[in-house]
C-alpha cells in the first residue's frame, strides 16, 4: 500500500472530522468503505443497530457553558451520554466533594464538584506482557481515571444531585479539550462536564466556598438512531469451512481513533487478488464508542458474534474461525503532555505499540513476522478482567487473535492533530499481511486455543489490579 494511498485516506478522517455513534460522519466513513469492497467485487453485508443517541450539537456554542460569580468559565470536555439540563440549563450552589467515594449527599440539590488526578500509574495493573523482561511501566492514560470518576455518576444523580463538574488535574487544558471520556458507561441521566488548568483551580476555590452557579448542558436525545456494522466474506479456496476473523471498528474521534479501516480495505484487497485456504471474514463494526448500546458485555464485535454465529462458532452448519486479526489506532505518534508548561506535542516517535497476543504460538508469530519499529515487539497477552480493544470479543469467545490496540494520551481526543506516522502506519499493514499469510498456512493446532476464563480467574485479576492501584499515587482528592 502506497503513501499516497493511505495520505488520501487520513486526509478523508480529516475531513470528516470525529466519527462518534451513530453520527453523520460515521455513517459516511462506513459508506466509503462499503464501496470500496463492492469495487473489489465483495458481496457487502449490513446489520442496522438500533440505540438511543446522545449528542451535543456543535453549532450553537450557548449549549454548552458554565457561569460562576458572573464569569465564564471554559469547559474543556463534556461526559458523553451523562444527561441534559435543557436549554434553561441548572443554577445551583455549588459543593465541593473530597475522596475515592464522596459522600454525595453533601450535594444534593447543588452542583458536585470532584477532583480528578491524571496520575501515573503502573500499566501492567492491567496490561500483563507475556516475556517478563519486556513488562509496562506506567502511563498516563486519561481513560481509567476518568471512568473510574464516572462510576459515581448513578449514586450522585440517586442522592438528588443536579450535575457534577469534574476539575480535571495533572493533564494540560490542550490535552483535556475535546477529550471523549469515559466512553464505556450507561447513559448516567445526570449532566457532567470537565475543566482543566486554571479554571479546574478557579472551580475548586469557588465550590469550597460554595459559590452559586449556572451550568447548561443541552444535550440531545435522538430515539431510533441508527448506525450500521458492514462485513464482507472471501471465500477460502481448500478450507472455507474455517474461517478467520479481520476485524476493526468504523466510529471514532480523530485520524488516529479509529484508521483500522485502512488497513481492512488493503487486506480485503489482497485476499481478493490472490484467496486464502480459509474464508476471511472483513468486519468493520460500529458501536465502539456506545459498547453499552449494542451489547452488556465484551466490545462491540461482540454483537456481532452474537447475531452471526454461523461465521465463527463450529458445530453443525456452523463455520469455524481459527483465529483472528484485530487491527486498530495504526501509525500512533508519541505525544507527551507537561501540564507544567502547559505543553502538548509530538516527540517524534512512535508510541508504544500494544499489541495483544491470545496464546504463546501467536506471540511466537508475532516475534517472527512484526517488524515496524526496529525493535523487538513488546507482546501483551489478554488480561481476564480486560482487554483494550476489539480483540477482547474474540478472547471472549475463544478465538486466537492477535490484536494492535496502541493507546496514546490523545487517542479520545476530538481536537484535530497530526497523530499519524504514515510509513509506521504501512509497516503495520505490512506486518498484518504477512501474519495472514502465516496464520492461514498453520493448522488450528499449530495455532493453539484461548485459556478459558473463569469467574476466579476473573476475580483473582480483579484483586491484582485494586492491589497495584492502591499501592500507586491516588487518583482522586
């Protein structure tokens, strides 16, 4: 696949801009890429999803704003599908809330204000490596403090609270702005916002002196929304009856979140020209960012297991997948945020790859055929709590996969940025064809199966990852 190639299909992401659920962009993205398997001659297939869609309409900035002691103050971010205050918005008092479970009655009938730590802390409380030697350190990935914040959305909006302000520490205004966080919990039916920088200071000064002040959050509730998971089947040419999974999601926030698209139209291209042993399954899901609006467990994908078994699970009249590829956040820059001098930029380098392997033979694989960076790839294996990503779908349902899931500061950002290494971003696909190639050439033996997941499994993981956390720096104050 060609620079040009792939320049044209990150500049189409530019100009679309954020793709979230459901939304008009998203569909487009989908659209296009429908096409161009049809171009290929693939028989495209598609699964209308059917959910209640949260937004906020971008083109009328008095939607959104926060009022206190007669200053505006800005508001970097805003809790997707917490709730809606209506256009008159809500003017209370506000109180502000202190620890890891706040005693939110303290709030009720004003607005909470919580602190939020970006702390670093320990990655492998929840991303293990299968070499030792090659462990995570720590990060400061926004995403867990910031759902672990959001937990306690239903017990503030039970205590009778009007709305909560998140200030937002340790992550700088430019990092914080448009920052599409946490994406993974129900429909809260309590607004919340996030504020950074000095107007996360200005906010905790103003709360503990409880201050009066006037928060609008008009968001929308559109019932029936739509949005549509394509896939596509080439079939194998001596062993179509097993199958193996490509797999990569279409809604996303920036160029980065998600590309995964690029490298499914290039695959897709290559079986095309040239078939495997095996049938390939092209899927490009849609719900990632709505998981709980498609299925109560797993990622998205996983609806799509549920309604399509025939695909995947073996057994009479079934299909059966030997494995997948899961294929997200290609070409993913290093970016580094200093909120002490208020700095957010590129380092120029890659970043980190996390790249999930279900099994040793796969890790194997993945040592023998990725070569992106110059270096050793550093092998995660799926965690029984969680897995970023996809690929957790399959892990669930037993299917070997390898999955590339890189998870950069940035990556829920809605602000445009130039997140994306292209010759990194070509390594990748590259380095994805090759372990198609391997994969379909290996029995299912040689391949290997997923360890089984069990509810002591889980909960021993569970235990493992609050131990490390609780040793780590607080998240919260």
């Amino acid at each position: 696949m060609d620079h040009d190639t792939i320049r044209a299909e990150l500049m189409y992401l530019e100009s679309l801009g954020s793709r979230i659920s459901g939304s008009k962009t998203h569909d487009q993205l989908v659209e296009h890429v429908k096409q161009q398997w049809a171009e290929f001659g693939m028989r495209v297939h598609e699964d209308v999803l059917h959910f209640d869609r949260w937004s906020m309409p971008a083109e009328n900035p008095n939607r959104l704003r926060l009022k206190i002691d007669g200053r505006d103050v800005e508001i970097s971010s805003v809790f997707p599908y917490s709730g809606t205050t209506g256009p008159l918005g809500t003017e209370k008092r506000l109180y502000r809330l202190r620890g890891p479970i706040p005693r939110w009655t303290k709030a009720r009938g004003g607005i909470a204000v919580i602190e939020v730590r970006n702390r670093e802390f320990p990655f492998g409380a929840v991303v293990k490596t299968w070499d030792r030697a090659h462990a995570w350190g720590k990060t400061t990935m926004p995403l867990l403090p910031t759902t672990i914040a959001g937990l306690g959305l239903t017990r503030a909006r039970r205590a009778g609270v009007e709305a909560v302000i998140f200030a937002w520490r340790g992550i700088s205004p430019s990092n914080a702005k448009g920052q599409y966080l946490p994406f993974t919990l129900p429909y809260q039916d309590i607004p919340g916002v996030f504020v950074a920088g000095d107007e996360a200071d200005f906010v905790l000064s103003a709360a503990s002196r409880r201050r009066p002040a006037t928060l609008v959050l008009d968001a929308v509730i559109e019932r029936g929304s739509t949005m549509r998971t394509i896939w596509a089947a080439v079939e194998g040419n001596s062993a179509p009856y097993e199958t193996i999974l490509v797999v990569s999601h279409s809604d996303g926030t920036n160029i980065l979140e998600e590309n995964g698209h690029i490298g499914l139209v290039e695959l897709a291209r290559q079986v095309v020209a040239q078939p495997l042993a095996r049938t390939a399954v092209f899927l490009l899901t849609a719900g990632h960012l709505r998981i709980p609006a498609v299925t109560d467990h797993g990622q998205a994908t996983s609806r799509w297991l549920r309604d399509h078994p025939q695909w995947w699970a073996g057994g009479p009249g079934n299909r059966h997948a030997v494995a997948g590829l899961v294929i997200e956040h290609l070409g993913a820059r290093e970016y580094r945020d200093d909120p002490i001098k208020n700095t957010y930029g590129p380092t120029g380098n890659p970043e980190p790859e996390l790249l999930y392997a279900s099994n040793p033979q796969l890790t194997a694989l993945i040592e023998s055929e990725w070569r992106t960076t110059g270096q050793a790839p550093r092998v995660s294996a799926p965690n029984p709590l969680i897995q970023f990503g996809e690929g957790q779908s399959l892990y669930l349902k037993g299917i070997p996969n390898i999955a590339l899931v890189t998870v950069p500061q940035y990556l829920l950002s809605t602000e445009p940025g130039d997140y994306v290494d292209i010759a990194l971003l070509e390594r990748q696909i590259t380095s994805f064809a090759r372990l198609l190639q391997r994969v379909d050439a290996m029995s299912s033996k040689e391949i290997g199966t997923v360890k089984v997941v069990t509810p002591l499994a889980k909960a021993a993981a569970a235990l493992r990852a609050i131990g490390i956390l609780a040793c780590s720096s607080s998240l919260w104050r």
